[in-house]
C-alpha cells in the first residue's frame, strides 16, 4: 500500500530523530557543538544569512539554523542517495531549504549549486572521511564560495594531541558508556542502516546508496588508514594556508572540535 502524505511525513520525522539518536550514541555532545556552531554562524552573519549545508546528511543542521533563524535560507549539499531522501521528505514544502546532489571531491561540484557566493558554510562529521589532499582542495575552494567576512565551520573528529594521556582516560570512560548505552538498546552506525534499509520508503535509496558508496552494515575489511588528518592543529593551519584570515578552534571535547575560519 502506498503510504499517505501524513503517513510520509511522520516517516521522514522518525528517520531525522532516529539518526540524531544514532549520532549521539557516538557523540553525547552534539548539540552543544552545533549550538555554539549557530551562535558563531549569528554573531558574524546576522539573523537572516545564506549558509551552505555542507555533506548535510539528514539536514541535522539545517533543521537547528532554521529554528534559531528562521529568516536564513539553506543549500543542503550531499551525494548519499538514503541521507538526501530523509532530508527532502523533512523538509517538504519548506521554501527555505534548496538541494543539490555533488561528490565534493569532484573539482566542479561548485557547480550544482545554486548560488556563487555564501555568507557561511557549515558542516559537521563529514570531511573526516576526505583524505589530506582532497580536503586540502576542498578548503581552498571553501575560501572561494564565501563572501568577504563569511565563515566557514567544522565540527569534526579532531583533538589536542599534546595531552595523551588525559585524552586515553577519557576515551576509556567514553567508550564504557557507549557499551552500557547498547545494552540498553541503543543502535550504532550498522545496525541503523540496517533499520533503515528496511523500510519500504527507503529501500530503493539504501540500494542505491550501497551500490555507490559501500554498505554500511557490513564490517569494514582491515584495510590500512588513509591519509586523513586528526589534529585540530593542521586543519587551522592548512585554513589560514588556504586563503582565510582567521580560524580557531571554538568549541572542543575529548576527541572532536569545532573549528572557525574567517574569510
């Protein structure tokens, strides 16, 4: 049976807070990272700024931009056939929220979207799957999108590696939570897109999600770490080296950063 309007919506709401949950098994501090991301977007854009959503997944962010200022307007960006559905079916009818589909290791994924210029750029736990060169590209051409005075801000798995063992305590403490948290039921990052691949309304986009980026509910093979960068140092170093005028780190915990870059 084809399932109504209000039945799609109420799907689309079940899937955006299904993986928020998701995420915060993983991060317990999301939102206090994108509340302080959105209080940096206000304090140096204003209350109605053109933001670029980018690798936006389910529209986490733009979901909470919109509720802080519900006079910006939004470029949701990602390439994830499944993450993009959830999106769009959020955001149904809302006027405010463009998409556009692009592989942001494609040099002309500037492309597709729809304007020339943004007065920020936003992303959050994405550009850690980009390795040093790609990323490094990636920076420069941010620097190009935004205006003069715009910013740029990523929220991302990052840390200080100058403290070692401050940083192992806590893991340690991190990650007994996370095991109590899955006896209780919480899901990871399998068992949600197995979840997710089930339902009749996503199952076409899990197919083609797993035909083009790999399928997440297998175990990764044991292939050797890439070339990805972990310090919050490089990112602020290779930002200023990319063309901004200012970047630094305004918000971190034990293991993730928010890092700003002024244009």
């Amino acid at each position: 049976m084809t399932p109504n309007v209000s039945t799609e919506r109420h799907n689309w709401q079940h899937w955006q807070s299904s993986w928020d949950r998701q995420q915060e098994w993983y991060m317990p501090d999301r939102e206090e990272r994108f509340r302080v991301m959105i209080d940096t977007v206000e304090a140096l854009t204003g209350r109605s700024p053109r933001v670029l959503d980018l690798a936006c997944g389910t529209g986490s962010i733009a979901d909470r931009l919109l509720r802080r200022l519900p006079d910006a307007d939004v470029t949701c960006v990602d390439i994830d056939p499944l993450l993009l559905t959830i999106a769009r079916g959020h955001f149904t009818g809302d006027t405010r929220v463009i998409f556009a589909e692009a592989d942001l290791t494609d040099p002309a994924w500037t492309r597709r979207l729809p304007h020339a210029s943004y007065d920020a750029v936003v992303t959050a736990t994405a550009l850690h799957w980009l390795d040093t060169e790609p990323l490094t590209r990636l920076y420069g051409t941010l620097a190009g999108l935004l205006r003069e005075g715009g910013v740029f801000l990523n929220a991302d798995h990052m840390k200080d590696e100058s403290a070692p063992r401050i940083n192992a305590a806590l893991h340690t403490l991190h990650t007994e939570r996370q095991r109590q948290q899955r006896e209780k039921g919480s899901l990871d990052w399998a068992d949600w897109w197995r979840d997710a691949a089930r339902d009749p309304l996503l199952s076409d986009a899990a197919s083609e999600r797993f035909a083009l980026l790999g399928d997440p509910r297998q175990p990764r093979a044991g292939a050797p770490r890439k070339d990805r960068p972990t310090a919050t140092r490089w990112h602020l170093e290779t930002l200023l080296a990319q063309g901004f005028g200012e970047a630094r780190q305004v918000w971190c915990s034990a293991s993730d950063a928010l890092v700003a870059a002024l244009r």
